[in-house]
C-alpha cells in the first residue's frame, strides 16, 4: 500500500470485521480526501490526527436510496469499477472454509460462494 500513499480522493470502505487499522487506509487519501464506511462493524477506533492534519472526512452510511444505489452501479459500469472478491464452487465444505477465512479476517476482499 506504500506506493498509493496520498493517491486516492475517496476511498469507500464496505469492512464489516473488526481489527481495521483504519489510520493505513486515511494515508491513503489525499489531502481534503474523503472515507466513507457503508459496512457496519462492531467498533471503529482510530486516533483522529491523520483526519485533522490532511483535513479528511469520515462519513458513513449505512442504507442507500433506489435511486442512489442505480447511479452509484450506472458510475461503476461507465467507469468499470469491479469489485475485488475470492470466489469459491458453492459447496458444503466450502462454505465452511469461506466462515473460517472470514474469522480469520484473511478475506481480500469479499467471498462469494458461486453457484455454477
């Protein structure tokens, strides 16, 4: 992540575990940048100098409107914003190892079971 340091504008975080050393992901940013949490973890605990010093913003919401969430996937598909998952064959034993990897917190970033 060293090589992203101050690169983004706006990071949108969908983490739902806990554990987040959320201060890694606002060096991310770039000065007057925006974080914004639509997952819902348990606890978020950061130390706020990074949000003061770069001037960044933490927002979050947790539901989107209709219209909302037509033009955030109209954005993502003009632009091809996908997503970063792990997949796994939707069985028994994999679902199992999915829940272990997701207590481990050693997802990147989600797990989707496929049905094929």
């Amino acid at each position: 992540m060293h090589s992203h340091v101050r690169s983004f504008d706006f990071l949108l975080s969908t983490i739902s575990g806990d554990g987040v050393v959320y201060e890694e992901f606002f060096k991310l940013l770039r000065p007057d940048g925006i974080f914004c949490c639509v997952g819902l973890p348990p606890k978020i605990s950061f130390k706020p100098n990074l949000l003061v010093v770069n001037r960044l913003t933490f927002c979050g919401s947790y539901l989107a409107s209709h219209s909302d969430i037509k033009s955030m996937l109209q954005f993502c598909a003009k632009h091809k914003v996908l997503p970063q998952i792990e997949t796994l064959k939707m069985t028994a034993e994999n679902a199992n190892k999915a829940l272990e990897k997701i207590a481990k917190n050693s997802v990147r970033y989600r797990m989707v079971l496929v049905n094929s």
